[in-house]
C-alpha cells in the first residue's frame, strides 16, 4: 500500500508543486483554503483528494485529519505548506492588527495545532516524517511585510521545538526555507525580484521555482534525510550565504 501524505495550502504556487512530485508515489490529500477550481484540476491532474480547510480553524483541522483516516487510515508524512502573505504592504508603523492576527492564525497557529494532530497520529503509527515550509523571510527582515516575517520566524522555532519533541519516536521533522519562488504570491514584485536577480541578489542567478521545494521534499519523502532531524534546508538560490 502506498504511504499517506497531507499537503496543505496545494491548489497552487509551493504546495501545488509538492503535490504533483508526492502523487508518484503517495495517495496525497491537498488542501486548499478558496480556490475549488484550482483544487479540482489538481485532483484531475495527479489523482490527489483534495478538502477544502482553513488550517487556522481548529474545526476545519479535525476535519481533514479524520479525512485522512477515513480514506488512508495512516499518515506517513505532513507537509505544513499552508500560508498567507498580507493583503497590504505596509510599513510596520502603519499596519494593522487585523492583518497581523490573520497571517498569524494561517501561518504560525494553524501549522502547529495540525502537527499536534499529526504527531499524535505518527506517535500511534511508530514513525513518520513532518516539513514545515517557512521562508527567507524567518531571518530577513522587510519592514513591510514585519507580520509575515514575524509568523515565519515564529514557525521556524515551532520546527525546532517539534523535531526535539518527536526526534526519539522515530518522526523527523524538517523545515524547508524557500526564497524567492516563482507563485502568485509575489506576482505583483516579479519584475523587482527579476531585477534585482540579475544584479547580483542570488548567487545562482535565477529566481526559484515550485519544482525545486518539491525536490527538497522529495528527499525527505524518500528517507534521505532520516538522520538529519531539525535539518533546515535553504532553497533559495544561495541567498543565505554571507559573501564579501
């Protein structure tokens, strides 16, 4: 039988990618929070159940993890994918705190509470494996975008604390730090990122693509990383290196 995979936030952009790559060799449910048609033509694609949650409601968590039980019964890997960027870019002396329990409630308390759920179900299992996608943005500050930088270093502590828990069990827990990604999230900058790529901000100079997270998650998948736990992967262009 073919392990389980969740992969949430996988109607398009980072988690659509990881979806796709999984659907080889996993029976995958993808999430998605509003784009049912995008979710429909991903399950038409890869074969993949998709739901539709919210992975900051606690209702909507429960719900698909008793959808993953229904249909698989088991859960061999959780890919925390899911996220928001603000509806605004603001500079952190003039942003919101409407904004700023938003993309905390979708990027850093819903991924915890889910792996909550998760955990305890790979604990019953004996094993399993957890990513956790952050960003750049976890280290590098952009004043303003500070309540998403601020969920993503948030994240990037749950990750550490989750691998020290669960390490001992026979569960790896893994964050994967994205940089600059083709996705409609930064559609509207594209051109400023292509720029500034080409002037020398990434030491690979091209801008990533939802291809190469889903490579990194793929070794995971496969057990290559089985005794790096906590490990952080940077898929960013080299974008984290200190250079003089």
């Amino acid at each position: 039988m073919k392990p389980a995979a969740l992969v949430t936030g996988a109607s398009r952009g980072i988690g659509r990618g990881i979806a796709i790559d999984l659907s080889r060799t996993h029976n995958v449910v993808a999430t998605y929070r509003g784009r049912a048609d995008a979710a429909a033509s991903l399950r038409e694609e890869t074969g993949c159940e998709v739901f539709q949650c919210d992975v900051s409601s606690k209702e909507d968590r429960f719900a698909v993890m008793a959808f993953c039980k229904e249909k698989f019964g088991r859960l061999d890997l959780l890919v925390n994918n899911a996220g928001i960027t603000q509806r605004q870019r603001l500079d952190i002396v003039e942003s919101g705190e409407a904004s700023f329990d938003e993309l905390i409630g979708v990027n850093l308390k819903g991924p915890h509470f889910l792996t909550q759920l998760g955990s305890r179900w790979m604990l019953e299992q004996g094993g399993g494996r957890i990513v956790f996608v952050t960003s750049i943005s976890a280290y590098a500050a952009t004043v303003q975008r500070a309540e998403y930088c601020i969920s993503k270093a948030g994240l990037s502590m749950i990750v550490a604390l989750w691998a020290a828990r669960l390490a001992p069990h026979n569960i790896q827990v893994f964050e994967i730090r994205p940089g600059i990604i083709r996705t409609d999230m930064i559609s509207t900058v594209e051109s400023a990122y292509e720029e500034r790529i080409a002037g020398g901000l990434l030491p690979q100079r091209r801008m990533g693509e939802p291809a190469d997270v889903a490579r990194a998650v793929r070794a995971i998948a496969d057990g290559y990383l089985d005794y790096a736990a906590g490990q952080i992967l940077n898929i960013d262009g080299g974008f984290h290196l200190r250079t003089l």
